[in-house]
C-alpha cells in the first residue's frame, strides 16, 4: 500500500464524514484563535463581550433556533464586532504621533 492511499484509508476511518470533522478540527482552531486574539489585544472590555455574546449564542439561542447553528460563528463574530464597536470606551483620548 502506497503512502497517499494509507493515508486517506487511515482518514476514511477516523471520520465517518467531512460534516462530522467540524466537532474536532473547527472548536480547536477556534480555540487556538481565540486565544491568539486575547493575548494579542490586550483588552479586556471586547474580550469580555465576545465571550458573553458566544456563551448567549451556544446556550440560549441555538438551543431555542436549532437553525441558527449554522451560522452561529459568524453572528457572533459580527456581533462582537458591533457590540465591542458600540460600547467602546469614548473617554479614551487617542493621540496620533506625528
């Protein structure tokens, strides 16, 4: 048995199908952006509103709208984008370097 064709024999048993591998591979890469995107920002008000608005989402919303699941990444993506965008801080002076 050739290399290539052990491999996918090897990833046809793993996976019963391509829909079954978001359960895995998406949570983890998720998590690991996640993480990334804290440490990088350093700043606590959108990491908060992200994590409430993803805790909102998997337990309120796509329990009461199993329809929602499918798209419930990208809402929240979006929405903290909003929210973070909305309730920034506006007493924050920003001073440009010249």
């Amino acid at each position: 048995m050739n290399p290539i064709s052990a491999g996918s024999t090897s990833a046809r048993m793993l996976m019963c199908s391509p829909r079954s591998s978001h359960l895995y591979i998406l949570p983890s890469l998720m998590g690991a952006v996640l993480v990334q995107s804290i440490v990088a920002m350093k700043s606590l008000r959108p990491t908060v509103i992200a994590l409430a608005l993803a805790l909102v989402m998997n337990f309120v919303v796509v329990p009461a709208a199993p329809a929602t699941g499918m798209f419930a990444t990208a809402t929240v993506v979006i929405s903290s984008i909003i929210f973070s965008w909305v309730l920034r801080d506006r007493k924050k002076i920003h001073t440009s370097e010249s």
